[in-house]
C-alpha cells in the first residue's frame, strides 16, 4: 500500500489545473447503458473510481477504451448486474440501476452497505422505482428490480439526494408519459447529466431547479460530453492555499459552482479572483474563524466539510461546524487532533478551536474527503506528516502529489514499509 509523505510549511505559489469532476463522470457513465452505441466522453479524470465504473460498464458486457477520450461502447450488454465486489468499492455503482431499468426493464443490484460516513441507504431511488411501476424485491442482499413497462410518475423526494436524483431521472428518459421529480438535487453534476441526456435525445426540464421534469422518449442515441471541471478538487486547492499562506491561481474550473465555498474562504480571511474559468486566490492575514453548515448545493458542500475543518483549526477563535447531509462524517476529527487540533465533537457538529500550528504525525486516511483534509493539515504542519491509506484519495484527486508538488510543495508517494 501506498503512502504519502508531506514536510509541511511551505506556502504555495503558481498554477494548478482543475481536473474533470468523477461525480460527474460516474453518473455519465452509467448514462452510456440507455443508448446502444459508442459513447465518446472528454476530461474525464484518471481516478480508481472511474476504473472501478469502467470495470463494472466492462462486467456487464461494455467496451470502454480510455485514450485520452473516454469511448464506451454498450452495443453488447449481456449481464444485467451490478455485483456485490464491486458495489462494496464503489457506493457509486448503484448509477446503473436507473438506466438498467430503462432500457432492458431489470436489473440485479447489490445493496450497499454502510460506509465510513454513515448509513447512506438507497431507499429512496427504490421508492421513486417502485412509483414508475418497477416491482423491487430484496434478497441475497441484492436489489431484484424488474418491470413490464415504466410509467411516468409524479415523486417527492424525502430527503435531497443526489445520485437518486441521476438514478430517477435517467429511469424516466425512456418511460411513458411524464415524470416530475421534487425536491430534486440541484447539483451541477446533475445539471451536467440531464444536458448529455438531452444530447442523446432526452426531454427534460428544470434541472438545476428543484423541480425536473422528464418527459419519456421510445429511445435515445449516443453522443458525446466534456465532464465539467472538479468543483471539489479546486475547493481543496483554494484551502490549500489559505492554509499554508501560498498564492495560486486554478484554472480550467468553474467559479460559478464554487459560489458558497469561495464566500466562506472569504470570510476566512482569504482573497478570491474569479476570471473567466480561473481562480485566483491568496492569504496575507490571519485564518479567520468562521462557522459554517453543509447543504445541499447551492449550499457549502458536505464534500468541502473535513478540508474546511483543517483550515479552521488554525484559525483565530472558534468555530462551529456543522453537518447536514451525513449523519457520521467526522472520521478525520481524530487524524486531525494527532496533528495537534483542538477539536470537540458535539452531535452532528464539531467545535474547532483554533491553535496556532500543528505539527507533523503518521495519520491514518478513512474515506476520500478525510483523506484531503489530512494532506491540508500536513502541508501546513511543522515537520513531516504520514498519510497512510491513501487508495482512499486515488479514488477522487487525479496526481495529487504531482499538482501540489509543482506549486512547491514537499511531498512524496512512498510504499508503506518504505
Ligand atoms: N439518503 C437516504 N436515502 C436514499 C438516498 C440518500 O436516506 O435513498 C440520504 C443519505 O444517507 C444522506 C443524504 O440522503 O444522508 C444525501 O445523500 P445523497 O444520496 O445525496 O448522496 P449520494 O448521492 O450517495 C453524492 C456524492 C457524494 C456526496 C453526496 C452529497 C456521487 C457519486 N457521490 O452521494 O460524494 O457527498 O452526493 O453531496 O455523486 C465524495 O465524492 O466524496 C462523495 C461522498
């Protein structure tokens, strides 16, 4: 297994490019079952989690060939599963659900199960199945969905989530009649999807909004998509500038979807440029302590919460942290205090008090965003930091140590016993 080892201190200056974002391209990827044909997809980031989608496309019958382009070709799908091995890496696989419903009316699934930021259950994308006419029954730990015909439906969501959001919307391309989703995710890698769908020949409208409406097609063709750029991966980038004191500018991103973030960072005492598709951004002063709570987009992103904490651990007083989405996401709350934060957990919140630094430690990586809030810490951290595990962070931050190393960092990727 792989580690990385950083020597922190050094502030941060020059250009990183934004990669394309994996939660937009898994939803896509999935999207290429629903049209028999060759699917041409472009930036589409090198991380494990796509190779894992690439694998399972691949399992059910699938041709994907990565060249730069990413070309799937689902001319010849030939096993309707999505299995457990695969399932239990990736939580994301249950994406193919949806268009496995649409286009050839069942599917096998294996449920997921919990994860190391909570229970995280797909009761949902089952419930707004089952009001399509999809019959759902569970066993062997398997989803068994199957259906004669989809019908278009009216369906409030409970709760806002995104992938059941993807997963709903791509089962109502090819059902008849119409389909209303509400309290939809508003999520731009929602918004991404539902613009491929529409490529493909797809009527849906709202996405964006909380209200989409999807109106059924007979059958849809294949096209092809540029993923847009990694809102995440730049919202890290932008910390990792504010917490070592650095100087960066991002490009190929898109301020537009970083709204929330870019405004906390802000009130954090740090100075954001938006140009077009760059962002510029640097910190002379003190790291302000500033509370924030995670929401749905447009709201500050649950995905954002562990790297915000890092930075606010070495704020000037206190902060509050809050989160929304995920019942037992604080797994990094303990990695950072070995670094010598002064953090308390309080229910869903955390209280953060600020210390003046933090200091290098071995530190163990527990799931993906965690994973980024450790490197955040090190960088800033006197002496040398350890992360092991760090196969959590290959699944969604393409070349890390390459992207921060040319901006100056010490970083290296080390094997564990080395
Ligand atoms: N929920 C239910 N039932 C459901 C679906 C969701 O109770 O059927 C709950 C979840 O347990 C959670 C909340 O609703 O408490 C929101 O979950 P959501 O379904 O929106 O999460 P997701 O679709 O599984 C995606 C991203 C996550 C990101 C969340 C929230 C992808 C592939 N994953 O997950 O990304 O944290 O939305 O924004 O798009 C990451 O990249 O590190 C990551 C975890």
């Amino acid at each position: 297994m792989d580690k990385l080892v950083i020597e922190g201190g050094v502030p941060l200056t020059g250009e990183v490019p934004i990669s394309g974002a994996k939660n937009a391209a898994l939803p896509l990827m999935a999207a290429s079952l629903i049209a028999t044909g060759t699917h041409t997809f472009a930036n589409i980031p090198r991380l494990r989690d796509i190779r894992t989608m690439q694998a399972l496309l691949g399992h059910m019958g699938a041709k994907c060939e990565h060249d730069g382009l990413l070309r799937i070709d689902s001319s010849d799908i030939h096993t309707l599963e999505a299995p457990y091995d695969l399932v239990k890496t990736m939580r994301a696989s249950v994406l193919v659900l949806g268009p496995m419903v649409a286009r050839y009316r069942k599917a096998r699934v294996s449920l997921p199960g919990g994860c190391a930021i909570g229970a995280r259950p797909i009761n949902l994308h089952l419930k707004g199945l089952e009001k399509m006419g999809v019959s759902v029954e569970l066993k062997h730990g398997y989803v068994f969905a199957s259906a004669d015909r989809l019908k278009g439906a009216t369906i409030t969501f409970d709760q806002v989530t995104v992938t059941g959001t993807e997963n709903l919307m791509m089962a109502a391309t090819l059902a008849d009649g119409v389909t209303v989703l509400h309290n939809a995710a508003r999520e731009p890698e929602v918004v991404a999807l539902a613009e491929y769908l529409c490529k493909m020949g797809a009527r849906i409208q709202g996405a964006g909004t909380a209200q989409i409406t999807i109106e059924g097609v007979k059958e849809l063709s294949p096209s092809e998509f540029t993923v847009i750029p990694d809102r995440i991966e730049a919202g890290t980038y932008l910390i990792a500038a504010g917490i070592t004191g650095g100087n960066l500018k991002l490009t190929s991103c898109r301020p537009e979807h970083l709204e929330a973030v870019i405004q906390k960072l802000e009130t954090a005492g740090l100075s954001i440029q938006s140009n077009g598709d760059c962002v510029e951004v640097k910190r002379e002063g003190e790291i302000r302590s500033v509370d924030v709570k995670t929401w749905p987009f447009p709201g500050f992103p649950t995905d954002m919460q562990a790297q915000f904490m890092a930075l606010m651990a070495l704020g000037n007083g206190v902060s509050l942290i809050s989160e929304q989405i995920f019942e037992n996401r604080f797994m990094h709350v303990l990695e950072l205090k070995r670094l010598g934060a002064d953090i308390e957990l309080e229910g869903r919140s955390a209280v953060v008090r600020g210390v003046s630094k933090m200091s290098g430690a071995p530190v163990m990586a527990t799931d993906l965003r965690a994973s980024a809030s450790l490197v955040l810490a090190a960088l800033a951290a006197e002496g040398v930091t350890e992360i092991h595990r760090i196969y959590h962070l290959d699944r969604g931050y393409e070349a890390i140590e390459k992207k921060l190393a040319a901006v100056g960092a010490r970083v290296w990727r080390r094997k564990d016993n080395e």
